[in-house]
C-alpha cells in the first residue's frame, strides 16, 4: 500500500486519538502543576462616634478575579500536589520509616494514608476481578459451546445481561438487595447469626461484594470473546486429539487454550484496564467508608463541597494513568514478543 494512502487511512484515528486521548493527558498534566489562588482579602476599620472601632476582613471578589484573569491557571506549584497527605504523601512515609515501628505498625500506617488506602484497593480489585472472571467466562464459554444449538441462545442472552445493565444501576439493585433490609442481607444475618451484620459496618464484607460484583459484571465480556474464539479452534486438531484418545481435559488443556491464548491476552488487557478505574460500585454501594480506588479520589476532588480541587483531580488522574501503564507494560511487552515469534 503507498505511503500517502496508509496515512489517509489511519489519518481520523490518529486525529482522534489526539483530541480524545493525549489532550486530556497533557492537561491533565499542566493542571497539577497548578494551585487555586489565594484568596484576596481587605481590612476595613470602621468606627462608631462613640462605639469604639470594629475591623472586618473580607474577600475582595474584584482583586482575585483580576488575578484569575491574569493567570487562568493558579498559582504554579509545581510537583507538590504530587507529594502532599492526599496524594503520596512524602513527608508523612518518611516519618512513619523514621519512628522505631514494628514491620505490621508501618504496613497499618501506611494504609491508612489516603492514596495508598486507595492503591490497595484498586490493585486488590484489578488482581483478583480480572482473572477470576477470565476463568469464569471461560468455564461459561465452554459449558455453552457444549450445549445442544437450540438452546444456546438463550443461554447467551441471560450470560450476557450483566452487561446490558448500566453499572451503576447494577450496583444500586444488588446494594438495597444486600442492604440490612433486603432479601441478601437478611439471608447473610441469618447465615452468620449476627442481626447487626451489614455492608456498611463490615470491611471484609464491602471488599467481598464489591469482588463479587466486579466478577459477575465483568465475566460477561469474556464469555463472549472466547465463546467466539472457540469458533475457530481447528475441528481437525480436536477430532486427531479424539482419535489419539486424549480426555476432555486433555484437549481442552493442550488444543483449545494454547488456539485462545491470543484472546485470553487481549482480554487480560482490556479488563486489566477498566477494574484499574473501579468508580461506580463504590458510589451505587456507598461503600466510600471501607473501599476506595483511585478514579474515586478524582471524583470526590470534583465534587468537593467547598471548591473543586481541579489540581488534586489532575494529579490523582496522571497517577492513575501511570499505574495503568505500568501494568499494562508486561502484558504488552509479551504480546509484542508473541509477535515477532508468528512473524
């Protein structure tokens, strides 16, 4: 293909991606380089002819709007956000290191830092979601493929429904079902013989529904794509492997996963991904008090009562993005080496 038809080609999505993807990425950047303003604020004395003086301070609303005006941006801070309690907090890591503490002291503190409470989270959330229901969706893949044709499709349609369901209102159904007063937590009450078991008061609970959750909502997407993939598996190498005698689980084992090993790389990619910006369940659950992940510090950063602390936002967003790189560099690494094995 000439040159100048291939970058006709690629042209809208490369155009694309710039507007979309690196745009957001390098303001997001600049941004966290940047503070809000201090505010402005005047002094006024003023004095009754027999009540003595009173001074008064107040914002001079046209002072800092004059100094929004000259820098749009704020106040440059440069890698600070970056280093503050919120974020990695620097100075409170080093006097925790600093203090004579037990190795369990140190991991306890540590924890509950704000970012890193949230880092565990996430990470906990992405390394356990994602594989389970890659195992799940595989298993459900395969039971369907083995299943008489004229019921395949409805199996496929109720497998697939977890994600027609829009995530956060998943989360909200399965959170009043699970709540105190509902039919899952009546149920969970009873099991463990505590009536004051609930979602909200229980850590180990918040984190098994949220995994639970994660699993039945993301098991969907593979399902689909090995389901497709099995498709495709030679028909001649399985009915050879039948003929040699191999079991089942012997042509599963040595046919059909290293023919899906492809796949099961590009869903370990995209998966990875999106349990990495985990949000929605930890809003539908309000389980904000026993889980957070790092896409919920952007969140609340926007949404701060006070002021929207854009320069926190920023900086919890690059974080996250380069946490996602970072896991996706392995996997990528080895797909990129895969493919100069086929080539």
């Amino acid at each position: 293909m000439p040159h100048r038809y291939f970058i006709a080609f690629i042209f809208p999505s490369l155009l694309a991606m710039l507007l979309f993807i690196a745009t957001p990425i390098v303001s997001f950047g600049i941004q966290s380089l940047y503070v809000e303003h201090d505010r402005v604020l005047i002094t006024s004395e003023t004095c009754q002819p027999l009540g003595g003086c009173t001074t008064e301070t107040a914002v001079d609303a046209e002072a800092s709007a004059q100094l929004k005006r000259e820098k749009p941006l704020g106040k440059f801070v440069g890698l600070r956000v970056y280093g503050d309690r919120n974020h990695l907090a620097f100075s409170e890591v080093a006097e925790i290191f600093r203090t004579p503490l037990g190795v369990s002291d140190v991991v306890v503190r540590i924890y509950n830092l704000p970012f890193y409470k949230a880092l565990v989270f996430t990470l906990t959330y992405a390394f356990t979601v994602t594989p389970a229901a890659m195992l799940v969706g595989f298993l459900l893949a395969l039971a369907v493929n083995a299943v008489p044709r004229y019921v395949r499709s409805p199996v496929i349609f109720f497998s697939l429904l977890p994600m027609v369901i829009t995530p956060l209102i998943g989360s909200l159904v399965i959170y009043w079902m699970i709540n105190a007063e509902g039919i899952l937590g009546a149920f969970i009450q009873f099991l463990f013989g505590n009536p004051e078991l609930s979602l909200k008061s229980s850590l180990a609970l918040t984190w098994v529904t949220l995994i639970g959750y994660g699993i039945w909502t993301n098991a969907p997407f593979s399902f689909i794509v090995f389901y497709a993939g099995l498709q495709t598996v030679p028909r001649d190498t399985l009915e050879s492997a039948m003929v040699d005698g191999a079991s089942r689980i012997e042509r599963i084992r040595y046919v059909v996963m290293p023919a899906l090993a492809p796949l099961a790389l590009f869903i370990l990619l995209v998966q990875l991904m999106d349990n990495f910006k985990i949000l929605e369940p930890i809003i539908g659950f309000n389980a904000a008090s026993n889980a957070t992940s790092l896409s919920y510090f952007v969140y609340t950063s926007l949404n701060n009562q006070s002021a929207q602390m854009f320069s926190s936002a920023a900086a919890s967003s690059v974080l996250t993005i380069l946490g996602i790189v970072i896991l996706m560099t392995p996997v990528l690494m080895r797909s990129a080496r895969q493919f100069r094995v086929q080539r």
